[in-house]
C-alpha cells in the first residue's frame, strides 16, 4: 500500500458537506482513509474573492498510481459540480482535490507534478499537513513539513475550524 496526500479545498456551496461527499466517493475507488485533519478557513490565495476557502487534508491509502489517482480526483470534482475555469488564473470553486504527496515520490509528466509544486508557497495546505505528518520530508526541498511552515513566506491569516 502507498500513502497519497489530498488537499480538498473549496469556496462555494455546503464545503463541509462536498468534502464528505468526496471523501466518500474516494474511498470507493482509491483506498481507505488512514488520517484527515481539521478543517481550515482563509482568504482566497492568489486572487480576490468574497468567499472564505476551507480546506482538508486526507491521507488515503492506496494500491493505485498517482496518474489514475488524478484522474479519479478530476472526475469525482466533476461529479460534485466543478466547473473549471476556461481562463487561467484562480477563481472560486465547488472542490479543488490536490495531490500533495504520493509517498516520498518525485513525479513530473505533461499533466501531473508531485510533490504539489506551490505546496512550501501555501500556509493553507502546510498547516494541516503539519498537523497530520508534521515530520515527513518533502522530497526535493528535503526539509519537513514542519520546518516548511515555519519557513513559509505566506502570511495569510489561517483559522482552524475544529
């Protein structure tokens, strides 16, 4: 079995209630999960919105590759309402699912990079990271989870919810 780290994040409609939805749906198809943080409010990061994000970190284990991993994340976004951006840029959201980690792999392909390439850039995800694997090793920057938080130049004001 691996260890995959998932970011949920989300902006718009019943957060709490897409996030259990989602995890529901991804214990169907990509594995049990083995340790879920709190949940966590803050501003939008990278754009202005009205709207507050929460976000969650699963920890699922899993049998599968981080490519199908993605694409499982990608249809159950769809399934729970997200619509993408045509754009680039940041806008708000139904559900975001981000791959964090998938064990203390290095991947890059056309569609996918691992570990998360803004990961160290992001309070959001580095403080329930720290909360649930605070000792793991980032695997290109080779420093924990939490030395990147303390490192973190993000200064956004981030409330853990419970």
């Amino acid at each position: 079995m691996k260890t995959v780290s998932l970011l949920f994040g989300g902006n718009i409609g019943k957060t709490r209630v897409i996030f259990e939805k989602a995890s529901q749906l991804l214990q169907q198809k990509i594995g049990s999960i083995n340790a879920r943080s709190a949940i966590y409010q803050s501003k939008a990061w990278g754009y202005q919105s009205e709207n507050d994000y929460l976000n969650q970190l699963f920890l699922f284990e899993t049998l599968l590759s981080a490519e199908k991993i993605l694409e499982i994340c990608l249809e159950t976004e769809l399934i729970l309402g997200r619509q993408r951006n045509s754009g680039h840029g940041y806008s708000d959201r139904v559900i975001d699912i981000d791959i964090l980690y998938f064990e203390d792999l290095i991947i890059e392909t056309e569609d996918l990079i691992v570990p998360h390439p803004k990961l160290q850039e992001r309070l959001f995800a580095l403080m329930p990271l720290n909360e649930i694997e605070p000792n793991f090793i980032h695997p290109v920057f080779q420093k924990t989870n939490k030395s990147l938080l303390s490192l973190c130049p993000d200064k956004s004001i981030i409330e853990k919810l419970d």
